[in-house]
C-alpha cells in the first residue's frame, strides 16, 4: 500500500507540474507491432501489440509501455505487460525507477504489492558520452524489490543488468548495436554470464509521397542461454 500511495504522490506532482509549466511539457505516444518479444536476451512472448506513452518536464519524465500477446482466439490466458518509470536526466546521466509487472492476462492481481506480488521494481543507473560522432551510452540496472527471490531463501537476488549501447548510421538506415551482461546469478541467468548481443536496423519505407511506414529487424544472440532470435517490427 505504501508503494502505491508513492505513486499515487509522484502522479498528482506530474499534474501539478503540467498545470504550472505547461510551456515546457512534451508528450509522446507510439506503438510497435513485433514477431515476437525478447527482452534483454530472453523470449517473453510470441507476436506482440506494444503501446508507450511518454510525459516530460524539464529533466524529469514519467512513461508507460507495455505489451500484449497477439493470440488465437481459443487462448484461454495471453501474455501481459504494463511498465511505469520515472526519469531524471541532466547532462547526460539519467536516473530512473521502473515498475514492471508481466503477470499476464486473466491474473487479477495488479494491487497485490506484498507476498507473492508479481511486481519486480527496478533502479537504473546510465550515461550517455558527450561525443556526437560516439554517443555510447551505459547503463546498470539493479531489481531490489519484488519477485525477484532466491529459490531456496525468501530473499532479494538484486539480479544485475548492464549494457553497452551505441547507436549508428549507414546511408539511410538507422542501426543500433547492444551488448548486455549480468555479473551473476539472478533473474537471467545462474551465473556471471553475456546474456544479450544483438544488432538493431530500422528504416522508413515510403508508402506514398506523403506517407512512410518505419519498420526494423533485429539480431538478438544470447550466448548463455545458446539461444538467437531473429524479430521484425513496425512502429506506428
């Protein structure tokens, strides 16, 4: 209950911020469609509608993506997922709290914040280099509450996410390149392992001369788990 009054207080400061600072607000609203959803290295679910929303002022910002299983209609439970995160950045360094929840759909247990929640809450850590022609960006991500526990103890993995992430051009196409890894036992994987390299390409196709649909295909090799996928999107 009290993580949820948390939120609630970080949500009526966001509107007051709107109502006093209305020239600096940006809002942002988008979706993907994708073949299938990996996240950081490990397949979550098969093809998948996924909205986001952003709310910016100033340094801070507050957003929300989530993702939906595209299933057969005989289906009884699909996967789900609803993600909230509030931001602050300033020159290049960015700070950010993150509520993940992937119970999926039909569980009806969104509130349950105590034992057995299938929340998993996340703080992160990044930094972008000021060099224009090399904006790698770094990043650690620690889960310090929620359903991340060790089998044989009811006790915090702390489970530990760091990536590496350069964005590139070649011609007019937008490419990204990821290297992620964990320094040990956790959420993805059971020890110190490389867990997610993988390559990003996305370009606008144009439809008509008005209109131009981005699409992307991305590489994704997990050599942990000795796994690779291969997912197509288009972003609308």
């Amino acid at each position: 209950m009290k993580k949820l009054i948390l939120v609630l207080a970080v949500l009526v400061w966001a509107c007051s911020s709107v109502k006093a600072q209305e020239s600096g607000l940006n809002f942002s609203v988008g979706a993907d469609l994708v073949s299938s959803y990996v996240w950081r290295g490990a397949y979550s679910a098969k093809a998948s509608f996924q909205p986001a929303a952003s709310l910016s002022i100033g340094n801070f910002s507050l957003s929300a993506w989530a993702s939906t299983e595209i299933v057969d209609l005989d289906e009884v439970r699909s996967q789900k997922e609803v993600d909230f995160t509030a931001g602050y950045s300033i020159a290049g360094l960015s700070l950010a709290i993150t509520d993940y929840w992937w119970e999926g759909e039909g569980a009806y247990k969104y509130l349950k914040y105590g034992d057995g929640t299938a929340h998993l809450w996340e703080g992160s850590l990044g930094y972008t280099l000021p060099v224009e022609s090399f904006p790698l960006s770094l990043s650690a991500n620690v889960i310090f509450a929620g359903a991340d526990k060790k089998e044989e103890e009811d006790k915090n993995n702390y489970s530990t996410y760091i990536e590496a992430f350069l964005p590139f051009a070649i011609k007019d196409i937008n490419l990204s390149a990821s290297l992620g890894a964990t320094p040990g036992k956790g959420l993805y994987a059971s020890q110190a392992s490389v867990v997610n390299i993988s390559l990003k390409a996305s370009k606008e196709i144009k439809i008509t001369d008005s209109f131009s649909l981005p699409v992307f295909g991305q590489i994704i090799l997990n050599p942990n788990a000795e796994d690779i996928f291969f997912v197509f999107g288009i972003s609308l």
